[in-house]
C-alpha cells in the first residue's frame, strides 16, 4: 500500500489499539481497538503489501495474532487470525504465502497457509531426537524460502539444553541440527538468503 503512513502498537491501562497514523504530519488517521493486553508486538509485513501480521505478546495469556490493511479510505481492517488461538507464531515465509506456529499445549510446529490459516504439515517434538522436551517460539524463522531454523529444548543426564535445528521447510522435516547444543538459547538474526547472523559470527547454512 503506497501510503505514507507508519502503524504501532500501544498499550496502557486499557486494551490495545492499533494506529495508523500519517508519517508527514504525525495525525492518526485511522484506529481500532484490539481487545488484548500486550507488553510486546511485533509486525510481519506481506512482501507484496497485501496485509501485515501483528503478533501481541500477552506473556501466560497467549499471544493473539491478528492481520489488517489499510483501505483506500485509510481505515484499518483488522481480521483476528482465530486459527492461530493457543500458537505462537514463528515467522512467515518470505514470499508471504505460508507461516509456522509452535502449539505449546501440544509440543508442535505447525506449517500454515496465508491468508487463510489452513494446516499444511506439522512436527512433534520427539521427532528432534528422545532427549528433546520442548519446542521454542525463539529463536528461529525462515533461513530461506525451502528451510526454517527452530530452537529446541530438552535434557541429558539431568543437564538442560538447546539445540537448533534446520527444517525442510516444505515437508516440516528435520535435515539436521545446527551447531553444538549451548545452556541458554542463543539469538540469531536471519537475514533469509540461507545465512544466520549471532553475536559471534555470519554463518552460511548448508541444505544438504
């Protein structure tokens, strides 16, 4: 949408509200109430401007995913993505056709289709190897348009763990595991041209 325009996420004593708000002169021109109560948000844009993902972190109460765009009038049309109820999102692919999800509840990664939410494959967590318990929301994404990066907990001989690993992005399969298995969960960037960024160094990551 070529519309001058940024768009923030504010919160307060009350619920959430959206804003749109012209990037010139600083006036909201359009908003809408969210209903949640987040201390953090994020925004994942579609790379054809077709609508933005906002993610809000309620910590415990979840963290509900909603989609909008502006119209030609300006105005917010705002969808809660009620297929996402109880996940997490990750990331969404980089042509904006697809998004994966962790279910908490149930120890899964999910495989989505956008906009319309449908499941397209899953993975549990035992399939990441016996010793993995749980599966991360952080970090991870899309490494490039066929692999995603996803952190893995789990416990060996009374020591906790994290390991990432690189999924086939298509099939949600486990090619292999990225690095050593480290004591905190280490944040990485993604840049998504099959590369990882961390505090240490740039690595390439190879697909086979």
């Amino acid at each position: 949408m070529a519309l001058p325009t940024r768009l923030r996420n504010l919160g307060g004593d009350c619920t959430d509200k959206l804003l749109a708000i012209n990037a010139a002169t600083g006036s909201i021109i359009s908003q809408v109430d969210l209903g949640s109560t987040g201390h953090c948000a994020r925004f994942l844009a579609h790379p054809n401007n077709q609508f933005t993902l906002l993610d809000v972190g309620e910590g415990q109460d979840g963290s509900p995913l909603f989609m909008f765009y502006l119209d030609e009038a300006g105005s917010v049309q705002l969808t809660r993505c009620d297929w996402c109820v109880g996940y997490r999102l990750l990331d969404t692919s980089l042509d904006g056709t697809r998004c994966v999800s962790v279910d908490e509840m149930q120890n899964r990664a999910i495989l989505h289709s956008l906009p319309s939410g449908q499941t397209l494959g899953t993975i549990e967590v035992d399939e990441f190897g016996q010793d993995a318990t749980y599966i991360e929301t952080y970090p991870g994404g899309y490494c490039d348009d066929n692999s995603v990066i996803i952190n893995v907990r789990g416990e060996s001989e009374g020591s906790n763990w994290n390991q990432r690993f690189l999924l086939d992005a298509h099939a949600m399969k486990v090619i292999r595991p990225i690095g050593p298995r480290t004591e905190d969960a280490e944040s990485l960037f993604l840049p998504g041209n099959g590369m990882f960024v961390n505090s240490w160094s740039i690595e390439e990551i190879p697909t086979e």
